[in-house]
C-alpha cells in the first residue's frame, strides 16, 4: 500500500512540475496607455497594462501581471504575423475602445466584442484609429 502511494505522489508532483513553467510561460503583452479606455462596458485609466490569452478571451490585467481587472469574450482576427505586440483602440471624440489586441507568438489577433456605448458612440460619429506598440511580458 505504501508502495503505491509513493507512485501515486511521485506521479503528481511530475504533473505540477510540468504544469508550472507551462502555465508561467503563458505569452502576454504590456502597454502603456496614456489615455482612459473601455473594453466591453469597463472604464479603466491611464496606466500600464497586461494583455493575455485564454481560450477565446483576452484577459486585462495590472502591470505586475498578477492581478485581473477583467476577462473579456473576443473574436479572433487572421494574422500573417505572429510577432506583433500591438493594442488597437477606435477613438470617438469622448470615448476609446480596444479594438484589437496582438500578442507575440499568436497566430491571431483577439478583438473584443463592441459594448452597445461603443456601438452607439460609432452610429454618431467617425472613429480614429489609434496603435500602440506594447513589449512581451511572459506570465
């Protein structure tokens, strides 16, 4: 019995010790953004931000990378280059959105579904475009 519980311990801590640096390998990008932004109906500040990846949603976090601000559903966007480290907003006159988000290492960009003030901001009036260049931050 004792046999079989130190096979069943030592299979476990194989797992964790492979999960680990798996799961801190996790691609990310962090931007410094020196405007207030939405995704989705959320307001956040000027500062400095973490953008990853799970599955089909972008995660927005503090600097630090530790600390969730939000989980956020996005389509995928086609990408021929894999080693962009961009944030994409549409800017209205009061108001900017996240629009697309590419992090290193990727095939795609993630974009955030538009929030109805987004929607509503756009049926009023002609959008900016505006990219910022973010640098690789592995979580």
């Amino acid at each position: 019995m004792k046999k079989q519980i130190l096979i069943l311990a030592a299979a476990y801590l194989t797992m964790i010790a492979i999960a680990v640096p798996a799961f801190s390998q996790t691609k990310a990008i962090k931007v410094n953004v020196p405007f207030s932004f939405n995704v989705d109906d959320r307001a956040y500040s000027a500062g400095e931000y973490v953008f990853t990846a799970e599955k089909e949603n972008l995660v927005l976090m503090e600097k630090d990378g530790r600390t969730r601000l939000g989980m956020f559903l996005v389509n995928r966007v086609s990408g021929t280059n894999s080693n962009r480290s961009e944030v994409h907003f549409q800017c209205y006159d009061s108001s900017c959105f996240v629009s697309q988000v590419w992090i290193p290492g990727k095939d795609d960009g993630f974009q955030p579904l538009r929030s109805r003030a987004e929607k509503e901001l756009a049926s009023k009036e002609h959008g900016k475009y505006l990219a910022l260049s973010g640098t690789e931050s592995a979580q």
